[in-house]
C-alpha cells in the first residue's frame, strides 16, 4: 500500500511539472514574461529544464509502483494512472491558469470514459 501510494503522489508531482513544461510557456507569453519573439529555442531549453524534473519524479514512480519491482502495479495500470492523472492535473491547470478555456458537457463525459477505463484496467 506505502509504494502505491508514493507512487501515486511521485506521478501527481510529475505531471505538474510536465504540464508547466508542455504548456506553461503559453502562459508566460500571456503574462509578458517571455514574448512571441522569443527565439524556440529558449523556449525548448527552458521546457527541457522543467521536464528534467517531470522525470527525476516520473522514472521513480514507476520503478516504485511497477509489480515486477515489488510495486503494487503492472505495466497497463501504471498507464492508465499516469494518462488519468495527466487529464486531471491538466484540467485544473486549464481552468485555473488560463481563464477563457471553460469545461463543457463532453469533457465530462470524457472523464466517466477515464474513470470506466481505471475500472477496467483493475479487474480481475
């Protein structure tokens, strides 16, 4: 229960970061912290650096929770976390940080299909 549970947090922290990574330059434009005529580049590099520490939490997770170490899951139910956790994780990012996107009645039941699939993924 303990490896599950680390692992769920270290996957949480992962995805935060990934998500700033994948999309938090998008708002530092918005906010006149970098702007359009920032070359890619430092964009990529700075992305890289964020995503650095995505994956000193990323790899660890699964080490941790993948059952051929000990953890408490396979391979298919590590995914299947990791994808719900990113949805979610990004959700709130979406909302919080970028104000005009809203969520909508498909997004939901996008969310029940998620919640379906961890049921699944964990049946026996």
């Amino acid at each position: 229960m303990k490896n599950a549970i680390i692992t769920i947090v270290l996957l949480v922290v992962s995805n935060i970061f990934m998500t700033f990574a994948w999309y938090g330059h998008l708002k530092l434009q918005e906010m006149k912290v970098i702007s359009t005529n920032t070359p890619l580049y430092a964009v990529i590099l700075l992305s890289w650096g964020i995503a650095l520490a995505e994956y000193s939490c990323q790899v660890p997770a699964n080490r941790i929770g993948f059952a051929g170490n000990g953890g408490a899951f396979s391979l298919m139910q590590l995914k299947v976390i990791q994808e719900c956790i990113t949805l979610i994780i990004f959700t709130v990012f979406t909302v919080v940080f970028f104000r005009g996107e809203s969520l909508h009645w498909n997004h939901f039941a996008a969310f029940v299909c998620l919640i379906m699939a961890v049921y699944f993924v964990f049946m026996k």
